[in-house]
C-alpha cells in the first residue's frame, strides 16, 4: 500500500471504506487481514463522540470469536445481559432468557462503541496490508464513465484533498451517509412517530443491565455499561422536544421519577442540565440500492433500524461479514473496478433479512408508539391493571424459539468466511 505524507494528492489502494463505525471496522479488519489493501477513513480525528448503539447480541459474540478478537472485547468496559425484563408499576416480569439457550454465546453484551472501534482498529493495525485515516472527511466519489473508482477526501489535519483511487469504495458513514448522498440514493426513510430521548447516570441507578420500565408518564429504558456509567432512554412524541425543555428540568425529573421513583435522589445531582441529554431521531428505513460498479452501502448507510430490539449493531455486523466474502470473491475473480453484478450476492444474503427485522420494529413500534402519545390520557387506575395483566399474561407465555433465536442469531444467521485469513501476528 502506497505510504501518504502531506505532499501527496493520490493514494492507491484496494478498497476504500468510509466510516469508522462496527460496520467499516469489522470489514476493514476482515479485508485487511484476508490480505486486501484496505484504507478506512474517520471524518473525525477522535472515536469519542457519542455513539448511539451499546447492545450486542450473542451472533456479535459468535462473530468476534471468529475474528479472534473476542478475548480482547471482553478486557473492554462491559455489562453481560443473561436475562431481558419489563418493570410495570413497579411490578418485573421477565421476558426472554438468553441463558437459557445453547453455550457459549448464551449472553449479550452492553459496552460503549468507542474503546471497542479503538480495540478493533488497533487489530487490524497488526495486518501491513491496513491504513487508518482519522481526521480525514470524504467529500465526493471519483467516477470514470459510469463506474465509481475511489473518493475526494479533505485530510483535515494537514488541510490538503486527498484522492483515494480503489476498485471499491464502502460506505459505512452511517444514516446521514455522504457517500450514499453523493451517489444519489435514496435512503429510504419511513415514517415514525416517535423520538428518544438519552442521558446517562451512574452505574448504580439501574437496578438490572437491560430494563425497560413502564409508568405513568410513559416508559424508561436503561442500559448499564459496565461498573460507571448507565445509559437511559425516554420515548417521546416526535416533536415534542422543545416544549419538554420549555417545561424545564425540574419537569422532566418530575416525569421520569413517575416511572421509576428511585430516581428521585439521583436525577437532581446527576442529570442537572438539557445539555447532558441528547435527541435520537428514530427514522429507520432501507435504501433503494446498495451497489453499483465501484460501490456498496454497509450499515446504516445501507439500512436504518429503529431502536426496537436494539438490533442495529448486529446488523452492521453481519453486512460486513457478508460483504467480505462476496468482495474476496469478487476481487479474485475481477480485474479493475468490481461491477455491481460481482456484488450482488451481498444484497441477496442481507437485504431479505434486514426487510425482515425492519418489518418485525415497525409492527412493534405501532402499539407502543400509541402508548407514548396517549397514554397520560387514560386514567392511572386503569392503566396499571392493563398493563400489569398484559405483561403477567406475556412474561408466562414461552417465548417461541424461534423469536428468541432471530434476537440471539439474526433471521438468517451467517459466519465469517475463516478461509481467507491469515495467521494473526505473535510479535509487532
């Protein structure tokens, strides 16, 4: 791979992937380690900013061990989920059991998505064949005729444009994608009438790793990230926003406190301030392609999830996973800019699968988007014994096996295509 220094103006390499979010490290780590120049880019010069997606399920697990990185994960600041529950009025009722089911990836993970895209570049990093470019923003495609053959980037450190010519650019930049807008499509969105609101507490406000509590004035969602920090969630109506913080932060603990009340001591010292909050727009969707000659999307480039299920990290995941092999395939078997064609079987493995989950979160978020508007509308002495009863009648219905293995494993479970790498170095 061609060394850049500031002089340079054009850099050549195999693939280009653009993002350093769980898509574009987990590819970028599998293409550099099957031997694939592989250049990743970061916009930004620091991972820490605030991620959005902490839960990964047993299928991340599964695939991190087969990157033979999953020891070095689990050094990383995390929270093991066995168990998933719903506290209503103060009542739990458990709904799935993730340790009920078959060793060793029988668990989930909570952790912040920084020191783990660290952790992951820092892998890839032992591979000669892998070159990471924070700080530097692609701006736009470079096009020979009809076909995509590499990126404008700005290398905002040395304030220089860099070209980056590759036989493939991924886009793994995320819902907001520059490379997916700067090809022209569309992303698909759907409607949602719903947003999310987070902020973070001490590790010690949550009674358990993954809650969600229902109450009067809505429903709570918390996360704990290991022994410090816990992430928490409050669904509200789209729109709403400025008139919660109109309403002041007084207010907004008032509300909370309704749904869990041991809060109440927690709230006024730790979360003082709307800036500590941030707004989650949830607007899933998928987009209408995902290659062309010189190009795939991956991730939330490619697809949006909504928060339902927490599935977006896993299903970054299993893109990459299904897109290395497809690209080894069709690196050896082409010469020059791969054609959309040589990609295709990429979209026919995850586009069927992410339709799937993305169905499942809309027909979900139905009911409790109805909830989150109307709710203070009916009576507490009513709502609570609904509510109670339909979790009581939920929580001792046997989950099927097959929902809990589509949360666990993915609707259609895929591996990493070991074959293509090499041996991991012992020494550096």
């Amino acid at each position: 791979m061609m060394d850049s220094t500031p002089n340079d103006t054009t850099i050549e390499t195999d693939v280009v992937v653009v993002g350093a979010g769980p898509a574009g490290c987990v590819l970028s780590y599998l293409l550099a380690r099957s031997g694939v120049e592989t250049i990743l880019l970061e916009r930004q010069r620091s991972l820490e900013r605030e991620f959005r997606g902490f839960l990964f399920q047993p299928l991340v697990l599964r695939v991190f061990d087969q990157m033979d990185v999953l020891d070095r994960v689990l050094t990383l600041e995390h929270t093991k989920v066995h168990d998933i529950a719903v506290d209503v009025y103060d009542q739990s009722y458990p709904i799935m059991s993730l340790e009920a089911a078959p060793g060793p990836y029988n668990y989930a993970l909570l952790m912040e998505q920084p020191p783990l895209l660290q952790a992951l570049i820092d892998e890839a990093s032992q591979f000669d064949s892998f070159t990471y470019r924070n700080g530097t923003a692609a701006t736009d495609l470079v096009r020979e005729g009809n076909q995509v053959v590499g990126v404008e980037a700005t290398d905002r450190e040395h304030d220089e444009s860099v070209a980056i010519r590759s036989r493939l650019v991924v886009g793994a930049d995320g819902r907001y994608s520059t490379i997916r807008n700067a090809a022209g499509i569309d992303p698909g969105l759907f409607e949602s009438s719903l947003e999310l609101l987070w902020f973070k507490l001490p590790a010690t406000a949550i009674d358990d790793p993954v809650l969600a509590k229902v109450g009067s004035t809505g429903a709570l969602l918390s996360f704990g990230l290991g022994r410090d920090e816990a992430q928490l969630g409050w669904p509200i109506e789209k729109g709403s926003y400025p008139q919660v913080r109109e309403r002041g932060i007084e207010q907004l603990h008032e509300q909370l406190v309704a749904i869990d009340p041991s809060l109440a001591t927690v709230l006024p010292e730790h979360l003082t301030d709307f800036e500590q909050c941030s707004l989650l727009h949830i607007e899933p969707g998928i987009s209408d392609e995902w290659r062309r000659d010189g190009l795939l999307l991956v991730g939330d480039a490619a697809h949006v999830a909504s928060p339902v299920g927490g599935q977006g990290n896993g299903m970054a995941i299993q893109d990459a996973v299904a897109a290395h092999s497809v690209i080894m395939t069709a690196l050896n078997q082409t010469t020059g800019s791969l054609p959309a064609e040589s990609l295709r079987k990429y979209e026919s493995i995850r586009r069927p699968a992410v339709e799937a989950v993305v169905r499942f979160q809309r027909r979900a978020e139905r009911p409790f988007s109805t909830f989150v508007k109307f709710g203070n509308i009916v009576p507490d002495g009513m709502k609570r014994p609904l509510l109670r009863s339909l979790f009581w009648g939920i929580s001792r219905t046997p989950l099927p096996k097959r929902a809990r293995d589509t949360f666990m494993w993915g609707p259609a479970p895929i591996g990493v295509d070991t074959g293509y790498l090499m041996d991991v170095p012992q020494e550096r």
